[in-house]
C-alpha cells in the first residue's frame, strides 16, 4: 500500500530532479506498475492531441470522430482521418515513448495501456501495449470486417473521390480504431492488468475520458500510486501521489537516468 504523500509534491514547483527521485523512489517500491499514456505522449513526435493548447477538438468538432458521423458522411469522415493518418504516418517515437520501453526492458513498468492510435509505443521498442482504440495502420469493412492497410483506403478516397469500399462484399471501410459512441473492447484486458497494479504512471492524458481514464483510478482506488506527468491540470490531479507539469520527454529520460 501506498500513503499519500504530502500536499507540496502536487501543488508546489520543485526542481525537476525532486519529482524524478520522487518518481523513482515509488517505481523501485512498487511491485507491478503500469504506464498510462494519452495523445500528449505524442506531440513531441508532431502529433496533435486533443484537448491541448493546439488540440484537434479546438480546431475541429469532436463528433468527426464519431460512429454517427460515419453513418451520416462517411466521405467527410474519411477526409478527417485522412488527415489524422498524415499526420502520424510519418511520426517517429519520441524519447518519451523511448524511455518508457527503457522502463519496460528494465523492469519498472510491465505494461503501457495507451488511449493513441498511432503505433508510436509499439515502435519504440515497448513490448506489452494495450491499444484501448486501436490503431490507425488498419481499417476493416464495416459489413464483414475483412481487412485493408488504411493507407490503400485513402489512396482509393483520394483517386475516387467517395469513402472506400470492402473488397470482398463492397461495404463500407472504416478505421480500426474505437470512434465516439462504440464499445472500448480491451476495456476489460486494461481492468484486469490495473487491478493487478500498485502504481499507475499517468503521461499525457487529460484523463476526460471514458472508460479509458478508469484505469488510473482503479490503481489508486487499491490503495497504488498514482503519478501524472502533464502540461495541464486533470481530473485526478488531486487524487495523485506526484503531478509534474513538464514536457513528457523531459521527466521520462531523466527518469530513465536516475535509475539506471
Ligand atoms: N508532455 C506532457 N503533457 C502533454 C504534452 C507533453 N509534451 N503535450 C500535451 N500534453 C498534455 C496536454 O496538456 C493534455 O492535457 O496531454 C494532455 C492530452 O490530453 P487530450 O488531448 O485530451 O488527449 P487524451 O487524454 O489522450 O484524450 C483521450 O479523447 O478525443 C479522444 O480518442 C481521443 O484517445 C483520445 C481521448
């Protein structure tokens, strides 16, 4: 079990080193810690997240991510994740994502449940993600789920100009990721991993969402640690053992050092 530490390793701005030695400290205590990661994890790989100062849903509405949406333009829908796959196709991992495979290879986290849909983590080197919406490499007909690379799909929207159809039974195809009003389905993979977790490492998530950001609360519900390494405030923050407001990259590689 862990006790709650004392108010100033939330609310206060220590040096950086302190919040890394504290991290540190509760990584070497913990016995099964897991690492909780959200589209902010990803900005330093020129992705943009959501609900951040340069975020998607300030520029676009968050109902294109929406299954009604598809539903109702799947042309419009596609052009969005067209768009969004740009975006990451090109995306490498950043040392963030490097240094949590580091943790993993090391011993201090076993697994990353991550709410992005860009492969980054995979990429880097982390061996057990869970992929709570998927990814985007993937797309599968909306009929008879056969599958086709998503990037066949938007060269088929690009060269057609309509959303692109199933090979085999001309339904239409959609990304492999969860949308807005769908069913999380490794919901319960994630459950089964958190509560058998004493420490949950939040990095950039406004965890606004849900059942994704049940899986830090779980932890810290038992009795875990809760660390939350992010730009802006969340939700939990009050509930949290550590809360950084630093640049995910920066706090993770010097993690990586300290216990090294
Ligand atoms: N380092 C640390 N934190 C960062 C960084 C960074 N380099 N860049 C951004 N952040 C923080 C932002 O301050 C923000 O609070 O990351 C957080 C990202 O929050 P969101 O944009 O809400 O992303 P996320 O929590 O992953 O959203 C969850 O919402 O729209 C859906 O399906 C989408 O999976 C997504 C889900």
């Amino acid at each position: 079990m862990f006790t709650r530490l004392e108010e100033p390793w939330r609310l206060c701005r220590r040096p950086l080193v302190e919040y890394v030695e504290k991290i540190a400290e509760i990584l070497r205590r913990a016995k099964s810690s897991i690492a909780f990661t959200g589209a902010g994890i990803s900005t330093e790989s020129n992705i943009p997240d959501f609900r951040g100062s340069q975020g998607l849903w300030k520029k676009f509405d968050p109902r294109m991510a929406s299954r009604c949406y598809f539903e109702e333009d799947p042309k419009g829908f596609w052009n969005f994740y067209a768009m969004r796959y740009n975006a990451i196709a090109n995306a490498k991992p950043n040392d963030g994502h490097i240094a949590l495979a580091e943790l993993e290879k090391k011993g201090y986290i076993n697994s990353v449940i991550t709410q992005n849909i860009d492969t980054l983590h995979t990429k880097a080197g982390s061996k057990s993600v869970i992929e709570l919406h998927g990814n985007i490499i993937w797309s599968r007909c909306d009929l008879c789920s056969a599958e086709r690379r998503t990037i066949e799909c938007i060269e088929e929207l690009e060269s057609s100009d309509s959303p692109p159809t199933c090979k085999s039974c001309g339904g239409l195809m959609r990304p492999s990721v969860v949308l807005f009003e769908e069913p999380v389905k490794l919901m319960e993979v994630a459950m089964d991993i958190a509560v058998r977790s004493d420490c949950c490492l939040v990095v950039g998530s406004s965890l606004t969402v849900y059942p994704a950001a049940m899986v830090p609360e779980v932890v810290k519900g038992q009795g875990g640690a809760l660390i939350i390494i992010n730009m802006d405030p969340t939700p939990l923050d009050y509930r949290a053992d550590v809360v950084v407001r630093e640049k995910a990259s920066i706090v993770l590689k010097k993690l990586v050092e300290v216990l090294s």
